[in-house]
C-alpha cells in the first residue's frame, strides 16, 4: 500500500471527494493500513460500504480492485489461489 496521505484528515477530505463519507475510526484504520503498508480486512453487514470504500480508495491510489466474495466455507487455498469472482459469487447464490 502507499501512504500518500499525510493525515487521517487528508484522507478523510479524499474520501468525501469522491463521495464516500468515511468516520473517524474508518479513517483512521485505512491511515494507518496505508502508513503502515499493511491489509486491511473490513467485514460487517451488506451494504455498509464495505466494497464502496475499496472502490474509492483503489481509485485514489491508482491502483486495480480485486474483489473477494467469501461465503461460509472458503479457506485459504481458495481465497488466495483459485480466485475467480463469477464461480465464487454462483457458490454463495447455491447456499
């Protein structure tokens, strides 16, 4: 990752920018991610903004979004081997 923002404000300023209203705390985890060049896993409910602010933040780094689909019974070879977002997405409409 690249720790092009100089502060959690900054990012959180980029964020709204590109209209995505980020909290405090989600700023701040992503400052962090990103200062600290580490990966950040975000999980909660749908539709909370989860693969929303991905979007955005692969849009302002430049960078390309590969999208994971988990579903109950994943593991790790899958996740990290044999990605492929069509069969996993069919697999999470099978269950």
């Amino acid at each position: 990752m690249d720790g092009r923002f100089a502060s959690v404000d900054e990012l959180q300023a980029q964020l709204g920018s590109h209209a995505y209203l980020a909290d405090r705390g989600l700023a701040t985890a992503i400052h962090l991610a990103l200062s600290l060049d580490k990966p950040l896993l975000l999980e909660g409910e749908a539709g909370v903004g989860k693969t929303e602010v991905a979007k955005v933040l692969a849009e302002l780094l430049g960078r390309r979004l590969i999208r994971l689909q988990c579903y109950e019974g994943i593991d790790a070879s899958q996740a990290l081997y044999e990605w492929n977002y069509a069969r996993q997405l069919l697999a999470v409409r099978a269950m």
